[in-house]
C-alpha cells in the first residue's frame, strides 16, 4: 500500500459518514463470515492487521473519489482477501 497524504485533503461531512458506515459494514460482514478468524487467523494482531487494512483500503478509496458505502466495502473486503496471508 502507498503511503496516503492525509494532511493535504479535509474530508467533508458526506466523505466521513461514508467512511464511518463502510468501515462498520465491512468488519462486521468479516467477522460474520468467520474466514480470517479461524484457524491460524485468530490472534488479535491477525484481527489488528485486518482493520488497519480495510481502513486503509477505504481511505485511499474515498480519496479518489468513491462515496458509495456498498462499494467502498466490497472493495475493501476483496483488497483484503487479495492481500490476506497464506498459509
């Protein structure tokens, strides 16, 4: 992941509530389906690198521009899946 340039753009009130709800959305799907939690992926620093990873995958998404929640999850979700460890 490149690194992101937070201080050069403010996010607006539509940017943060996409944020917020995608991030909700997106960790409680994870933790529904089970996957990154089972097995060898059950440590808390496995469910730490998870959340900083969707939350990055979102932040650098809505700077380019995507507000839709529905997409910004699915997307942050299939970012993590491609970037999960392997056994």
């Amino acid at each position: 992941m490149g690194s992101v340039p937070l201080m050069e753009k403010p996010f607006g009130p539509e940017a943060i509530h996409a944020m917020s709800a995608t991030f909700d959305s997106a960790w409680q799907d994870l933790e529904a389906s089970g996957n990154i939690f089972s097995s060898q992926f059950s440590s808390r620093s496995t469910a730490d690198w998870a959340r900083k990873n969707i939350a990055t995958r979102i932040l650098t998404t809505v700077l380019r521009g995507e507000r839709d929640p529905d997409h910004l999850s699915e997307d942050a979700l299939a970012h993590l899946a491609h970037v999960l460890p392997r056994k």
